[in-house]
C-alpha cells in the first residue's frame, strides 16, 4: 500500500457503486442500527483510506468492500461483521483510533476491530508473525467472526496478488499454508480451505498450476457427457423417493489433484476420479440420515460399491461439524466415481462451516461438534507459553486434517487427530489423569504410553497420584493440550528447582556486596539464556557454578567484566551475517552479490542453479540459500518473515550442484543398473556421486546423486530417465523427504 494524491470524482463514483451493490444484497438482512452502521463505517473507511492505493494502482477502500462482500455473499455473514470488514484496516492503516471506533459503534464492532488490527511494537520479539498470529487467534473462543474476516481478507489478497514482488507472494502463500489453511479445515470451510490451496499452488508452482488447468480444461466435455451417462440410470429411481433432491457434478481442486500426482506417482491421464457426483436432498433435519442411506441403496443398486471407500460422516460427523455419506462405485467404461450423498443443510455447512452453523444455532445439538474443540482451545489459550510460537505450534496440533475416534471404558468417544497416542488420549479424558498416568490398556491389553491410538480402540487409564509428567512425556503426545499441560507440569518443576540456585546465587551476590536486581539480566545474557529462570535452573542443576562469577570485577556494586574476558569472547548476541570477500558469488541477495555475506546453500533442499531460492537469515550460522518449495519453507517464511531476504541467481559464474533423484520401476533382474548408469553417465556425461538400488516384489526403487550445472541440466536427465526401460516415474527429492 502507498500513500498517493487523493481520489479522484471517476474513483469515489466507482467506491460508491461498489459500496452500493452490496448494500442491495445485504438489505433484506438489516435490522435495528444495521443501516446507520453501515454507512458510518462506509464514511469512516473512504475517509481513512482516501490517500492509500494498493500495489496495482487501485483506491485502497475497494479492498474492505471486496473483503466485506466476501464476508457475506461467500462465507455467509450478517450485517456486523460486514461493518467490521469495511473497517478492519482502519485503526492500523489510518489516523483512526480504536477510542474513534468506540465512539461510533456499539461494543461487539470494536471487539472485532480490535482483533483485526495487528499489534504494534513488535520489533524486540522473536517472530512478530507469530505474535500477531496469537492476537487474532486469541479471539477464537469469543467472537470467531474475527477470523472469518481475516479468511476473507486473505482470501482477497490471494486473488488480487499479482501486482505483488515475487517474495512477498511467497511469504504471503506460506503464511497461508501454515496457519490459514488448517484453521479453514477445522472450521469446516471446504471451499476457502480449497482456494486457498489452489492459489497457493499458483503462487509456488505456477507452472504446474497453469498446466493441470490446461489438461482440466480440455477434458470438459468428455467430463460433461461421462457424468450425465452416470446419472442418467439412477435418475428414474430417485424420482421414486418423492422428496426433493438435485444433482452436481464436484472437479477435484487442481491442488489435490497435483497431491495425488504426486503421491501416486501417476501421470494427469491416469486419474479417473477427477471428479465426484453430489446428490443433496431437501428435507428436514430428523429424516436426513433416513433419505441419505435410502440413496445410497438406490446407487449401489445401480453400480457397483467399493465397501472400503464408504465413509459414514452422517452417523458420526467429522469433528469440523462435516457431514456427508461417501461411496466410490464402479461406473461406465469401468471408472471408479465418489459419490457424496447430503441434505441441503449438511451442503450448506460443508460449503461454509461454522459460519452456517450460526444459521442452525437453534436445532438441539448444532453446535456441539464445535464446543469441544473450543474447550480445547481456550485451554491452550489459558496455558502459559515461554513464546508466541510455542502458543502457535501448540495451536497448530489443534487444526489436524485427519481424525481417529477412541472409547473410555463407558463409552465415551474421543476424538483425536491421526497419530495422537495413549498418552495423548489421557490428557484428552482431564489433565488429572494425565498427570497421573501410569500405565494404560487398549482392548485389555498393556500397552506403551506412546502407542498410537487406532479407530475404535477403547482405553483404560491407570492414575497413581504419587505419577508426574517427565520432560520424555513431550516426546510421546501430538496433541496441544496434551503438550501445553506436560510443560505446565515441568515449568512448575523448574521453577521449585530454580528456587535453590536463585537463593545461592542471591547469597554469592550479597556477599560480593552487588545489588542482585541491577545485574541478574546481565547475567542472564552473559551466561546465554533466555530468562532469569534458565539460569537459576542452571544453577541448580551446576550446569554453570556460582564460582564462575570470579571472571568478574565489582565496580560500585555491580559486576564488570573483566578487559581480559572480554578481548577473549565472541559476541554471543551479534547476530549480523559476517562479510566475505573471499569468492565472487553466483547468487544475488536483494540485488547485491551474496559474498558480502556469510551464506550457503541449505542442506535441506540443495538448492541448484535456475530453482526459484529465497535467502534465510539465521540467528547464528549466516544466510542459507533455500527453494522456494523446500519443505521448510513454508514454516521460515510464515514464523520469521522478518528475516527472509530476496535471493536469485546470477548467471557470472558456472557452479556444480548436487542433485538427489528418486526413481522407481518394474524390477525385470537384468540390466536396470546398467541402463540407468548408461543414460546418465555415458550418454549425458553427468557425474554421479552416489547410486543406491533396491528391487522387492517385483519393484524397485533407487536413490542416485549427480552432479549439475543447472536445472535446464537436471531436466535433461529427469525426461532421460523416465524413458528409460522399466522406469516407472523419476524425481528429485530432497534431504527432508528422506
């Protein structure tokens, strides 16, 4: 956003024309104040923006009224949180204050508006992203419309993001994928979940994405005409139900099918289900599981079922509050097809998740699938975290994907995200039994605290009170909860410990005549710990002694040291990247050669001439050099934004890179070795470092090294490979997918 000369009379027409189209949508749903809030927000917003552009050139305002028109039209909002969404950048962008706000409008916006507007003074903090993070996802368990209008607002920004530099579209696209994404998971909001993978894609792998949308395009009309023969057969036959009912066709978002490729390793041609057929019926809340099984009967009378593929989410809906009856069944021409079978009510909370739940607020039980999870929430919430990525990482175990279901001996059931084990299952019954645990059953039988729970197991918990939590407990648990209420325990410990050391060290000082207050930060950072109680358990522990202090002198009652000390010890705290002139580079890092600083290229990812990089800037070992896609990217760049630096690659010097590549295939027994060692090495002339192969029923699959100059090279070697005799799919892998 730049500030710019003010609107034009063309701009506050078009402003105005925007503002208005939504208020003839919205209208019906007005009441009370609505009207007079809206177009106090509507003067407040233009008012406040009036000197702001956005990066295409655009007035900034149409920005809050698209996010605003989202937040209704799309994700199925009332008439506040609009009035919010035309005002959410207004206290952090504008001459507005929350005081102004305040003044305005009634208490429910300014909470909201609040939560909107991203904290300030963040620069002494370990990651201001995660901070602002903690801000808006703090409000979850008060008002859930603030993180619905930041969905909106992302969203929008995602679809607009074009005008952007190429780095901020990457830090945005992993900020997304690392917090906004799962958070529209567990929120049920299928279709913003889904858009924001797509776009994502766009951004990192725009190629790819360009490309499946081509090959998705072009298979159109084979589709069409493939769906109206599966239907047509059934069509008579749900007639006969005598309810209202329609039918639509789903294509697989071109992020999940790119997953799928990838996975399967199979090529776009290969993917049958591409699609999937909906069949929603209209009717009420109390005969839906009825109508939904009696459809079901009806199609796989039709075509044949795969049973493995049915997935019953209408007798147990997903814990996201997702319900919907799953079947794949064998159609025409032998493909295979999903069917989803749903009442308009389960449609519309798939599409927009907990915002339509406020719609069914009064039906019994509507809400409950939330309140759990909610529960768990505001407990890791109310937990004490040492930083605001602690709390963003215990959040995050919070927005699993996949889920299990397991039992208390009277039945209860748990849900649990895939993975979570006994341990984790303990602290998911109360935190007492957690803290107690000391020996736990699965169907009657003993099993490790770290046992991975399975769906439908039944656990039994045996509590000892005499039982606490180890610091090894934290390697047995995936969940938040579980993982916030062990560190609780532990910093409970540490603190009982560190008592002791803080009083011997207390009573060094008072001997030394220092004042204890004026020099324990300074000791703190000396001795290179993070907080006061680091170091008095370090003390307790004699990790560091209390005799160490030798190495300085008293001064006026305080601790000074020593010039001798001081000549001999590296600065701990300098966390500047160290200059080097020693090679000229063949990266630039924000426009200049990268051999200014102390950088190389991450061991993660090996980044090869020709990739799309971004540079890191670590807190101790210089700036590594990472891919755009490294699989840890998307953390760095969402955590420590603040800290990634925009890197290419020169063309002045020639470099050799290498290169892991991952190939698989029919095992014949003869001569694979020999073909694959021939293409690359005698015919391409490209070194290979190391080649690794193994062959087991029938298959194999072979790790090889090379060596490149680019990655126009390793694409040569890449198409070589694949067409090689026996060779089933080739790709570059990286050290973190080992």
């Amino acid at each position: 956003m730049a500030a710019t000369k003010e609107l034009t009379q063309v701009e506050h027409e078009e402003i105005r024309a925007a503002f208005d189209s939504l208020m003839i949508k919205i209208k019906p749903k007005l009441s009370g104040d609505d009207n007079k809030y809206l177009e106090r927000a509507y003067e407040i917003a233009v008012h406040g923006h009036r000197f702001q552009r956005r990066k295409s050139g655009e007035p900034y305002i149409l920005h809050p009224i698209e996010v605003a028109r989202i937040a209704f039209e799309e994700m199925g909002l009332g008439p506040t949180a609009v009035v919010c969404a035309i005002l959410h950048d207004v206290v952090e962008d504008t001459e507005y204050t929350l005081e102004d706000i305040a003044r305005e409008f009634n208490p429910k916006v300014v909470k909201i508006v609040d939560g909107l507007t991203k904290l300030d003074g963040l620069y002494n903090v370990e990651s201001p992203q995660a901070e602002n993070f903690k801000k808006v996802l703090s409000t979850l368990v008060e008002d859930v419309r603030v993180i619905l209008i930041k969905m909106c607002d992302r969203i929008h920004n995602l679809r607009t993001i074009g005008s952007m530099p190429r780095h901020k579209q990457l830090k945005i696209a992993a900020e997304t994928s690392y917090i906004y994404m799962p958070l529209a998971h567990r929120l049920g909001l299928y279709k913003i979940k889904t858009e924001f993978q797509d776009l994502c894609l766009k951004i990192n792998e725009p190629d790819v994405y360009e490309d499946l949308k081509q090959k998705i395009s072009e298979t159109a009309t084979d589709r069409k005409e493939y769906i109206a023969a599966f239907i047509k057969p059934m069509a008579a036959k749900l007639d006969e139900l005598d309810i209202p009912y329609r039918t639509q066709s789903r294509i697989k978002a071109i992020s999940s099918i790119y997953n799928k490729i990838k996975t399967k390793k199979i090529p776009f041609n290969e993917i049958y289900d591409i699609f999937a057929v909906r069949i929603i019926v209209d009717t009420p809340k109390e005969k839906e599981k009825s109508f939904c099984w009696q459809v079901y009967s009806i199609i796989t009378d039709v075509y044949n079922p795969i049973p493995e593929r049915l997935k019953d989410w209408v007798t147990t809906p997903k814990g996201n509050g997702y319900e919907s009856l799953h079947t794949t069944v064998i159609g025409p021409k032998g493909r295979f097809v999903e069917v989803q079978i749903r009442s308009e009510r389960m449609d519309e909370i798939a599409e927009k998740g907990f915002a339509a739940h406020w719609k069914y607020k009064g039906i019994k039980n509507e809400h409950s699938v939330y309140d759990r999870w909610l529960s768990n929430i505001r407990e890791v919430l109310d937990t004490q975290h040492n930083s605001a990525l602690e709390f963003l990482n215990d959040f995050k175990s919070n927005l699993f994907a996949e889920e299990i279901y397991a039992f208390t001996p009277n039945g209860d059931m748990k849900i649990l995200p895939k993975g979570a084990t006994a341990l984790d299952f303990a602290f998911d019954v109360h935190s007492d039994v957690g803290y107690h645990a000391t020996a736990i059953k699965i169907n009657n039988k003993l099993v490790p605290m770290g046992y991975k729970l399975q769906n439908g197991d039944q656990v039994h918990v045996t509590t000892t009170k005499s039982q606490k939590p180890t610091e090894n407990w934290l390697k047995m648990v995936v969940t938040g909860k579980a993982r916030s209420k062990i560190r609780s325990a532990m910093k409970e410990v540490r603190r009982k410990k560190g008592e002791l050391g803080k009083e011997a060290l207390q009573r060094k000082l008072k001997h030394l005549k220092v004042n204890f207050d004026d020099n324990i930060d300074m000791l703190v950072k000396h001795f290179g710990f993070v907080s006061r109680p680091d170091l008095y358990f370090a003390l307790a522990n004699d990790h560091i002694r209390v005799a160490e202090l030798k190495a300085f002198d008293v001064v006026d009652h305080n601790l000074v040291l020593r010039e001798v000390e001081k000549a001999t010890q590296s600065p701990s705290d300098d966390k500047k990247p160290k200059k080097l002139h020693e090679n000229k580079s063949n990266i630039l890092v924000n426009g200049e050669p990268a051999d200014i600083y102390q950088f190389s290229l991450s061991n993660c990812c090996s980044p090869v001439q020709g990739d799309d990089i971004f540079g890191y800037l670590t807190a101790t070992t210089g700036l590594k050099i990472h891919r755009t896609n490294c699989p840890n990217a998307t953390h760095l760049m969402a955590n420590y934004g603040y800290r990634i630096l925009k890197a290419e690659w020169s063309n002045s010097v020639s470099s050799e890179f290498v290169v892991d590549l991952l190939v698989t295939g029919v095992d014949s027994g003869v001569g694979v070795i020999q073909a694959l060692t021939n293409e690359i090495s005698n015919k391409l002339g490209i070194d290979i470092r190391s080649f690794a192969i193994a062959g087991t029923e029938g298959v194999f699959e072979g790790r090889i090294s090379i060596v490149v100059k680019n990655t126009n090279q390793l694409t040569v070697v890449l198409r070589a490979v694949e067409k090689v005799d026996g060779v089933s799919s080739v790709s570059r892998i990286s050290k973190a997918d080992n």
